[in-house]
C-alpha cells in the first residue's frame, strides 16, 4: 500500500464516535494485545456498515434519485467555427449525453469501499501497530511512534502508472524528502489505553509539545474521533504556520459510526463544545460560533428494515462584523460589457473606430457603516427514505425555537418565523404522482417574512421596494393541507393557502382547493414579472387548474 493510501485511510478511519468528557480509570493491557483489538474492532465495525448497506446498490431508487440529480454525470461536445471575416457561421450546437448511475455502479462503489476497508485494516496490523513502532509501554498504556519509514516509504508499485520507467524516481524523491522532513517535524506518536474490556482509546501527539489535536475511539460497537479545534490552532502555531488573520479558534467536534444492531449502523457528527472563531482582515473582525449539539448530523442505515434515514439538528448560529464585509450580498454587481467591433455571434473585422475617449475616473469607493448581526436559531430536518418505496418523509423541518434575525446596529433588517404557534416545526411527505408530486403537510404550514432593509437602504442602491418594509405571509387554512406540483403548476388539494403582503394588501392571494397557482401574464398585469423591483406576489395569479 502505497503512503497516500495510508493517509486515506487514516482519513476514513476518523469517521466515528468519542464519548464523555470523564477520564475512565485505565484497564492493564499488553501492547500486542491492544494492538490487535484495535485492528479488530476497526474491522468489524466498517465491514458491518458495508454489510447494512447492502440493499443501497441494488436500489433502482437510489439509482434514479443519483440520475435525477446528476450523478452520472454529462458529457458534452460543440460543434461551430468562429468566423473572423464577419461572415455568416453555422449556429454552435452543444450536444450532451447523460451518463446515468446504474446498480452495477453502486455495487462497484461498495466493492471499492470494502476493499479500502480491507486494505486500511492490514495497515494497521502490519505497518503501524507493530512491535517495531511501539517506544514505550506500561502496565495501561503502550506508545507508538510512527517515523518516515512508516508513514513516507512506499513498499507497493500498485500505483505505478503503466509503462512508467522505475529508474525515473525525481518526483518520488522530492515527495518524499518533503515527507520526511514533515513526519519528523511532528513527531507523530499514538498512545493506545483501554477504558473497557475490548475497547481501545488512541491519543495522536503531535509537536515537540505533545499535543493532542484528535484522539480516537475504537470500541467494540463503534469507532470515532474527536477534534479539538484549540489545540489544532496551538500545534499549527508551534509549527510555524501562517493562520492569515485566524485570531481564535475554539471547540470540539465528534464523529461518530455506531453499531445500533447487527446490520444497522448510525454516522453522527456532534458539536460537543460551542465552535467559536475570531478572523481579522485589513481592520475588520469576523466573529462566528455555532451552539452545541448532538447529534447536529447523523445518517442510519438498517439492513434488517431496508431504510436510510439522514437528518440534522444545528444548534443556534451567530455572525456578527462590519457591514463592509457583507456589501456584496446587497450590491448588485451585474455589469453589462460592450465589446468594440462584435455584432451578433460573429467579429466584426471592419477598420477600427474612432479612438475611445478617455475613460472617466472610477467613482469613489463607497462607505459603509455599522455591524450586520446574523442569528439563526436553529436547523433541523430528518429525511427518510425506504428501498424500494417511491415516498419521501421530510420529519421535523424547522429553524430552531426562537425568530432568526438579520439586524444592523441593533435594527431588524429580517426576520424569519415558521409555525411560531405550532412547534416551530412541519413535516412533510412527498408522494410522487405521473406528471409530478402530492406534498402532505403536518401539523400545518405558516412562514412569516419581515423585511425592514429601510434601515441600510442610504447605504446601497437598488434594494427591491417590498424589501424595505414589508411582511410576507404564506400559510394555510383547514385540516391536512396538501399540494401537487408539476413542471407547469401548482395545485393545492386540500385546506386553503394563503399568500399575503402587510405593505400592499390589493395583491394578497387566497388558493382554494382545487384551483392552481400560476405565473400572471404581463399584460394582466400590467408589468414585467421579470423586473426585480415587482413585488414577488404580483407576478403570480390564481386560476383554474389545467
């Protein structure tokens, strides 16, 4: 196995579990026998979520979703010549063809997958946890040190590329002395103790300071690590790095891969400790941080029931820093480019014009004052999905328990509410039908929108006039609302919906059952539904369904 692969596998090896913050008392354990508990549990637990995953590949849905999604990819060539007489071309034409994900895909995705397993498990039992590597021990503890021979030599040329001359060794060597001044920069080392009767703790050490940026969990029923983000920042400082205005760098994260059963394994990433970062730039700090929560991603896979379910439970998120450095998401930055001597599809090659005039000097870069403040109280939504079934269950949709806000110096530019009197929370259950899809919703739908960007708008040219003080409503009346979608309308079905501005009141909507939303013509209108200044409820009307 070739270096890269080691550090891939290491890599995969960090999707897993750690567990309290409590110190357990260490049991005694051998070196050898640490070693090969490691190995073994390793084993058993990726080959058991590559074992759950089995009905995956033969899934004609997953397959269809990937199409429908792109993941096989495209694959496009044009045809067309560029004329620079000005005369006339031939139109260009750009042909694509989908390469569509089959079952034999999936299943060469997951044979791949059990080998890289394979081989990461014979790894650590012939090249890492071996005697030759072990510094020290005690009764509850045994260290290894894994120097360049381990982790820069190269002992396979499975990678070689066919016909490469195995004398050119130039760019090996390079690689490789870059390799090792590395390894020895770091000093590597992994300490292995044992908190239970076959579970091993591994501490990776890292610097002349020892420290301990992640540490690993390889337990029976799970494998996991955590990353200590403080202690990164402080090894990287140590090295020498350049961090480029990083000033903090603060929390714990945690990955998790947990044995639920025989057949049935979880994925989980845990914010254990709130994640908090302070960047400086020309001036200007950033300031972010995320609360703590556990899980706030996970994916499930059940072998026995056939069923992947993936959900997230974000705690709440904070940004705060001067307005300049968020002008971009309030300017537009759409520029039309006139290009002298082009006409239509072609290059003019008629005598150039008349010099240009001088250009006028660039405006004056503009000023802005005061601090955004971005609060998103939350995040959270499970998806499950079951082989062989054409439903999709979307469970717990929600932006945590409060209004999530967007202010400057303290003012409310936007709010956002859904169901502030119903849990906070909808669910939703997708159906699909011959021309589209029926969306079931629980317990029932309201989102209310605030905008108030009145408050910046002496600040920014264009802001859209129902941005600057305004309430969008969108929310439905009656027992199990339901709506169907296709690619020319939407119908609700059951309940009535309801769409509803405070500023402007003549152009609320109340949608019925039975009757559809569509795009209001322009000459109903009376305006051009693609100005972006017209209010988003004036470019749609309500009408018979088709």
């Amino acid at each position: 196995m070739t270096k890269s692969k080691l550090c891939l596998g290491l890599t995969f090896l960090s999707v897993g579990v750690f567990a309290c913050d409590n110190e357990p008392e260490q049991l005694e354990i051998s070196s050898t026998q640490a070693a090969l508990t490691a190995s073994e549990n390793v084993e058993l637990a990726l080959q058991g979520v590559i074992d759950a995953s089995d009905f995956l590949a033969s899934s004609t849905s997953i397959a269809k979703t990937l199409n429908a999604f792109g993941g096989g990819g495209q694959t496009c060539e044009s045809s067309g010549a560029f004329c620079p007489d000005g005369s006339d071309c031939p139109a260009t034409e750009t042909v694509c063809t989908t390469e569509e994900v089959s079952e034999e895909d999936l299943e060469e995705a997951r044979q791949e997958l059990r080998d890289s397993a394979a081989d990461l498990v014979r790894e650590l039992r012939e090249r890492v946890l071996i005697e030759a590597n072990l510094e020290s021990s005690t009764s509850t503890s045994a260290t290894y040190r894994l120097g360049p021979d381990v982790l820069c030599s190269d002992d396979s040329d499975d990678d070689a590329p066919s016909g490469a001359d195995p004398s050119d060794t130039n760019s090996d060597a390079s690689s490789d002395s870059d390799c090792v001044e590395r390894v020895t920069q770091l000093e590597p080392r992994l300490v292995l103790t044992s908190p239970r009767e076959g579970d091993i703790d591994v501490t990776l050490l890292l610097g002349a300071e020892r420290h301990a940026p992640l540490a690993l969990e390889l337990y029976h029923d799970s494998l996991g690590v955590r990353v200590d983000l403080s202690e990164g920042v402080a090894l990287a400082r140590d090295l020498g790095e350049d961090l480029e205005g990083l000033r903090e760098l603060d929390g714990k994260l945690e990955w998790r891969l947990v044995r639920n059963a025989e057949r049935d394994y979880s994925v989980e990433l845990n914010v254990l400790e709130a994640l908090s970062a302070v960047v400086e730039s020309e001036g200007d700090t950033l300031t972010t941080s995320l609360a703590a929560s556990s899980p706030a991603w996970n994916v499930r896979i059940d072998g026995n029931t056939n069923t992947l379910s993936a959900g997230f439970d974000l705690g709440t998120l904070r940004v705060a820093g001067p307005l300049r450095l968020f002008a971009d998401l309030f300017e537009d930055d759409e520029a039309s480019v006139a290009i002298p001597g082009a006409t239509g599809d072609s290059f003019d090659a008629a005598p150039l014009p008349e010099p240009l005039p001088e250009p006028e000097p660039e405006p004056e870069a503009r000023e802005y004052t005061g601090v955004i403040e971005l609060l998103l109280a939350g995040m959270s939504g499970t998806v499950r999905y079951t082989a062989d079934s054409d439903v999709l269950s979307f469970v717990d949709l929600g932006f945590g328990d409060g209004t999530s806000t967007l202010k400057h110096d303290g003012n409310t530019l936007f709010g956002l509410d859904l169901n502030a009197l119903s849990g906070r929370r909808v669910n939703l259950e997708v159906t699909p039908t011959e021309d589209g899809a029926q969306i079931s919703i629980s317990p029932s739908f309201d989102l209310q929108l605030a905008f108030a960007f009145h408050h910046i708008a002496d600040q920014f040219e264009g802001i859209a006039d129902y941005l600057l003080d305004d309430t969008l409503r969108v929310w439905f009346d009656g027992e199990a609302p339901a709506i169907a979608v296709s690619d020319e309308q939407l119908q609700v079905t059951s309940g009535t919906l309801h769409l509803s501005s405070q500023a402007d009141p003549s152009i609320n909507l109340d949608v019925e059952a039975g009757l559809c939303i569509v795009g209001e013509a322009e000459e109903s209108s009376g305006s051009d539904s693609s100005d972006e200044n017209v209010h988003p409820l004036a470019s749609i009307d309500v009408a018979a369904c088709e």
